[in-house]
C-alpha cells in the first residue's frame, strides 16, 4: 500500500516534468514556425494619381494581400481587395468590359465590387482612399 | 486506457514479444556501468542535430550573397531562432565531444576486441562523418570565419603528391573557395552525410545486436575474454540486469546529464562556437588574422604546422587515423582490464596528453 502510493506520486511528478518539459521545447519550436502577424498592415499607402489613366486598373500588394486601384471612365477612383470572395483567387480587369473577372470560375464583378455573374457570393471588399494634391493615399 | 492499447496492439502484432525480447529479457551484465549509456547519449545528439537542422532549413538560404543575411535574420529577427541555430551549433561541438568519450571508454575497456572489431570499425568511421558533416556545415553561414577556416581546410589536400592541387580545386568547385563550394558543401551537409551518418549507425547497432554488448573487465575475476569460437555465438548474460527497466533510468540519468550541460553551454556560453569573424560577412579579397579550426581540428592544424613538409605532416596523421582505424587487428590480445595492460595504459594516456598537447599548442600560436 505504501509502495503503491509512492509508485502513484514519483508517476505524476514524472509526469508533470516530461510536460514541463515538452512545453517548454514545443513553445520556442512553435514560435519559431508561426509566421509573423500583422505584416504591414494598418500601414498606408501612397500613389501618384498621374500614375493611372481614365479606364485603367493598378494591382498591388496592400496589408499582405492583394488589391487594386481603378480609375473608371467617368474618373472616379476606387480601391478593392483583389481576392476573389469565391475561393481566393485573384481577380483580373477585363478593360474592354470595364469589370473584374476571376480566372478560376468565372466570377465576374464590376467597377465597384458588386458581384455580375458567377459562384462568388459577395462583392469584392472596398478599401477606403483619400486623394490629397494629386496623390491618392489608400488605407 | 494505456494497457488497453498495449493489449489491443499485442493482440494483433504481438508487440508482448518484442517487449520481451529486446526489452525486459534483454538482459546485460550484472557489472555494467556509465559509460555504456554514452551511445544512447549519442543517438539522442544526433536526432537533435537533424531536427534543429531542419528547423533551419525553413530561414537558411544556401547562396553565398544571401547566406549570411540569413543566419543573421534567424538570429536577430525569427522568434526564438537564436535558440534553435545556437542549439544546432553547440550541439555539433558537443556531439564530437560525446563521440570522443564514448570511443575512449571502449578503448579503454577493450571492448573493441574480438569478436567486437567491426564495432570500433564502424564507429571510428562514424567519428570521421561527424567531423566531416561539421567541416561542410561550418561553411553555411558563409562568414568570415566560415569562408577563411574552409580556405585553410580544403587547402591542406594540396599536400596529396601529383593529384592535390587538382583535389583542392574538386573539393571547392574552382580555384577558390566561393559560390560553388557553398553549393558542394550545404548538399553533403544536409542531404548526403546525415543519410550516410544514420546509415551508419544502423550498422553499428545491427553489429551491437549480433554479437551482443561486452561485459566490462572491471569486478571480476577473468579479465581476459579470449576469443576461440569455431562458429558465430551471441554472447548474453544469463542472470544480467533487463535492460528495462533498470538500464533505460541509467541512459536517462545520463541524457539528463548530458541536456544539462548542453543547455548550460547554450544559456552561459553562447559565444562557444563563434569567433568574432563569424559575425563579419565573408569578403574574399581580406583575410582575418587569426584564423583557427574548432577546437576538435587544433590538434590537426598544429600537426600540419610543425612539419617541415606539408606532405610529411599529412602522412603522418594519416598513419595515425589508420592505425587507430585498424587497432582491433594489431592488438589482438585478449587481456581487457586496463590495469593488466601497463603498455597499452602508458600509450593511450600519452596519446590523450600528445592530443591535448598539440591542441593547446594550436590554440595559442
Ligand atoms: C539532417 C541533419 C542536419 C541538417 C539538416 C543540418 C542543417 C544545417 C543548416 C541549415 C546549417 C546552417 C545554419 C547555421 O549555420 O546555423 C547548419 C550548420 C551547421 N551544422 Fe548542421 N545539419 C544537420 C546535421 C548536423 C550534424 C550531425 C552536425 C555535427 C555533428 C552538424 C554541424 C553543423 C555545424 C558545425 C554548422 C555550422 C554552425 C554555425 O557555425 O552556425 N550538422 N546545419
Ligand atoms: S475563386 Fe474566383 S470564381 Fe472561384
């Protein structure tokens, strides 16, 4: 009886150091793995307007992803995300059709978002922009 | 929960039997002792070795312009990367360290006589890999220190008659050491000797399970195990200790050791495995002033240094390497207790002392 209780406590105290353990070299290894958050973002971003014309689309990399500037005919200018709400592809700008269309299925959307056709089901994510003495600020 | 699982696996696979068999009937001798448990020490070391080694392989760029920006990044930037690369290092210096111990225990207990030659065989081939799987890594950071200490290495092959220059320059892909060499030397460090090291190693524990493990020449009375079978015979210890239970705590109390001194390197002593050069991007057109091998090649480099030819210094460390490589032929004797061996004694302590000497000598010039 003695034994078996002294058996049970070396156990556990075996038990808890190998977790100690465990946790203290899985912790360093799954830091060293996770991969670094908040890259950029909340950073803004500034464009020259000279930089597009009327009809034009202008892709880049915003907050880690991707996203795009268009300058429509009427000359309105307007940043969205280019990842394809369907299955995260990115999108295209079809300028003779003067709308978005996505490679992978066909999703089609227009100048501002709005979803034209295909399996996507919501518009493309708008990116608020402010224009300042010809330069466009984006975020 | 547990021995339901057990239950259910050696109801299928039997697994009761390999218990049995390799385990707890796995019987050794009633007198074994420490130093028996430095090669789990060893197999434990190694598997430390690769899977820190792939970790840095995730950050690690192999190409001589970003390598160094690389193991700086890991260092200075990646969350916890400084641990995994120091890890890495110091552990390469620990495990020729841990390799050294373990031969001179089975030196010094004779353990590498018959029917035991292709043991010491294998293993003293397996030292050599580490030391090779060392030299090439110690390229990859691409540093001063990498760049010149490699520059110093691969050159000493330009002692071999007729073909060294030519050697030399097949060693590092060109004249110099440069891109190329980085090239030749990450691949036999990351992809060629870990295969070939762990080929090894099987075959030192395939030897180990065959001929079975020796019993120490110490506490007993015959010292000498002579060597007279007519045909293969493993040799068990009837009435031994299991091997677990009890041995498996003496391998643990000695990993534990083990971890605590490697750990203690890595948090007290983390410049162990650098010099000041390795913290300069490697310039091919400036050599350091001082430049020196790890402290497990001092011996080497000082050999080279005091002969008058390099060629004579080469021979004569090659004599060395082989006849220690072939010892269990040339000392055939069966005696096995160091005290009965006065000459054997006298020749291996001085061999140790001649070894220190020569690295102590190394170090300060
Ligand atoms: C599969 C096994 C291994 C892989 C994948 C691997 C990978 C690497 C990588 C990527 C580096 C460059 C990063 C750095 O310098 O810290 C490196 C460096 C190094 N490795 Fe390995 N390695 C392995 C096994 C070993 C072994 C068994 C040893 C020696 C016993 C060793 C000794 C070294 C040394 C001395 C360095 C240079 C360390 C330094 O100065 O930073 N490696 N290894
Ligand atoms: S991912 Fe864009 S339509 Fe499917």
């Amino acid at each position: 009886m003695e034994n078996e209780g002294r058996r049970k406590f070396l156990g556990v105290c075996v038990a808890g150091a190998t977790a100690c353990a465990a946790v203290a070299a899985g912790y360093p290894v799954f830091r060293y793995l996770a991969p670094k958050s908040g890259q950029g973002g909340g950073a803004k971003l500034v464009i020259p307007a000279g930089e597009l014309k009327e009809g034009d689309a202008k892709f880049f990399e915003f907050a880690g992803s991707s996203a795009v500037l268009i300058k429509t005919k009427s000359g309105e200018l307007v940043a969205l995300s280019a990842v394809c709400t369907h299955l995260g592809c990115i999108v295209q700008w079809v300028k003779e059709k003067q709308q978005f269309l996505c490679p992978c299925h066909g999703g089609q959307f227009s100048t501002d978002g709005t979803v034209l056709g295909g399996p996507p089901p919501r518009p493309l994510a708008k990116i608020p922009l402010t224009v300042t003495e010809g330069n466009i600020t984006i975020g | 929960m547990l021995k339901r699982l057990y239950r259910w696996l050696d109801l299928r696979i039997g697994v009761g039997e390999i218990v049995e068999k390799e385990l707890t009937g796995y019987l050794l001798p009633r007198n074994i002792n420490e130093w028996y448990s430095l090669g789990s020490v060893l197999l434990v070391i190694f598997a430390l070795q690769v899977i820190t080694g792939m970790l840095l392989m995730i950050y690690y760029v192999p190409d001589a312009d970003k390598a160094f920006k690389s193991v700086t990044f890991i260092m200075n930037e990646v969350p916890f990367g400084w641990l995994i690369r120091l890890c890495h290092a110091v552990g390469s210096n620990m495990m020729v360290a841990v390799l050294i111990l373990h031969m001179l225990s089975t030196l010094l207990m004779g353990s590498y006589k018959a029917p035991r030659e292709l043991n010491w065989v294998t293993g003293f081939t397996l030292l050599a890999l580490v030391q090779g799987i060392s030299l090439t890594g110690y390229l990859a950071p691409w540093s001063q220190l990498s760049f010149w200490a490699t520059t110093v290495a691969t050159n000493s092959a330009s002692a071999v008659p007729l073909v060294g220059p030519y050697l030399v320059e097949f060693l590092r892909g060109g004249k110099l050491v440069g891109p190329p060499t980085l090239g030749r030397f990450f691949a036999l460090h990351a992809a060629v000797l870990p295969v070939v090291i762990a080929a090894f190693i099987g075959a030192h524990l395939f030897l180990l399970k065959r001929t079975g493990i020796s019993a120490p020449p110490f506490g007993r009375e015959g010292t000498a195990t002579p060597f007279e079978a007519q045909q293969y015979h493993y040799q068990g210890h009837p009435g031994g200790i299991p091997f677990f239970p009890n041995y498996v705590l003496q391998d643990l109390a000695s990993i534990s050791v083990y971890f605590a001194v490697f750990l203690a390197v890595v948090f007290f002593w983390p410049g162990m495995p650098f010099t000041p050069d390795a913290f300069v991007p490697a310039d091919p057109f400036k050599t350091p002033a001082h430049i020196k091998p790890e402290w497990y090649f001092l011996a080497n480099y000082q050999t080279l240094k005091i002969f008058p030819s390099e060629l004579l210094g080469l021979s004569v460390q090659a004599a060395a390497m082989t006849f220690l490589a072939l010892l269990p032929f040339i000392d055939r004797s069966p005696e096995r207790h160091p005290l009965k061996r006065p000459l054997f004694l006298t020749l291996v302590i001085a061999g140790i002392l001649l070894w220190i000497a020569l690295s102590v000598w190394g170090h300060l010039s």
